[in-house]
C-alpha cells in the first residue's frame, strides 16, 4: 500500500515538473514585415486575370473586394517570411496588421466582409492563384467587424493565430495570405479596399508571440 501511495506522489510531481518545464520557456514576440517582391493583387474581368505586383508595378496598395462601378474582383495577397520563427515553436498569438489606404463601396454606409485564406504558393503570383480551387485555402478566418470607410488611414489588427498555427503546423516557410470580399462572385453590395504598401510605416506587418 505504502509503494503505491510513493509512486503517486511520484507521478504527480512529475507532471507538476513537466508543467514547469512548459511555461518556463519564455514568449517571444516577433514582428514581420511582408515581402513587397511577393505582395500583389490578381483582378479578373470575366474570367480574364491579370496580375500586378507591389515592386514590379510600382503599386501604392494591394486590392482586395469588387469594384462598384463596374463589378471588377480583386483578391490581394501578402507574404511573410518565417525564417524568424524556429520550426519547433508553439504559437501563442498571431496578428495581422494592415492600414487601408482607401475604401470604395455602395452605399456609403455600408460594410465591406473580408475573408482572409492562408495559402501557400510559389512567387512569383499567377493568374491561376485567384481560384479557389485552384490555390485551395489551408486554413480561413474573417475581418471582425468589417470594413467601412471610417477605417480609412486607419491600421485595422486581425486575429491570424488560427492561420499562424497552421502554417506553423505544416513547416511553412512563409505566412501567405489571399484577402477578399467574402462571396465577391456574387455579391449583392460591392467594396474596394485597398491596403497602403506605399510606406515603410504603413506595410502590412504580421506580430507573432511563440514560446
């Protein structure tokens, strides 16, 4: 009896031992900035796709929603390299930030729903990146609230841990997302959001906290 009740004790402080060891190691929070050699935009006009990228093009912002005027749809891409983040790290947090550079939508007062698909492809963009079922999405989440045109000039921070895991889980070398208006093939309230890659201040930035 008295041998059980040793390896109990024994068990048990084993485990509290392992438990310590765990959150003993210290989080580390690191910031990203994206590849502007990498970021762009594909637009497709009935069917047609063309690509436009961030350096080639000289682009001020990466597009992502359909055009009110004339119901072109844009899906923009961001990349992050990840060679900072060690491969053995578990991910405590994941945030995606980015400053919209302008908003164009119909009515006014309306919202812009943004869907944000972690991806993963190899640069440069093709116009085949734009499918869905082409470039599957590994892992989706959206912009909480939506965007609106108060959020002009404004960074808007996303919650990406979900995506940030699982890029993490699949040994990705970089966090690439594709950004778009959720149902932009067929929805009834168009928006245009463009995300400002024009400044060092203003590039899109992704925060990790991993231990």
């Amino acid at each position: 009896m008295k041998k059980r009740i040793l390896w109990l004790v024994l068990a048990a402080v084993l485990v509290a031992l392992a438990g310590c060891g765990s959150s003993d190691r210290p989080l580390i929070q690191t910031a990203i900035a994206s590849d502007p050699a990498v970021d762009g935009d594909i637009l497709d006009v009935a069917g047609v796709r063309t690509v436009s990228l961030v350096t080639r093009d000289a682009l001020p912002g990466v597009l992502a929603g359909v055009d009110p005027v004339n119901d072109d749809v844009y899906r923009a891409f961001l990349s992050f390299p990840l060679t900072r983040i060690p491969t053995n790290d578990l991910i405590s947090s994941a945030t995606l930030s980015i400053v919209i550079r302008s908003v164009t939508v119909s009515p006014p007062t309306a919202t812009i729903p943004l869907r944000i698909e972690l991806v993963s492809f190899d640069p440069p963009l093709v116009g085949n990146d734009f499918d869905q079922n082409i470039l599957l999405p590994l892992k989706t989440t959206f912009v909480s609230p939506p965007i609106s045109s108060a959020d002009v000039n404004r960074e808007v921070n996303i919650d990406v841990t979900a995506l940030m895991a699982e890029a993490q889980f699949r040994r990705l070398p970089d966090f690439q997302v594709r950004i778009l208006q959720d149902n932009d093939l067929l929805t009834t309230v168009p928006g245009l959001v463009e995300i400002d890659e024009a400044t060092v201040a203003n590039e899109p930035r992704l925060t990790v906290v991993h231990y």
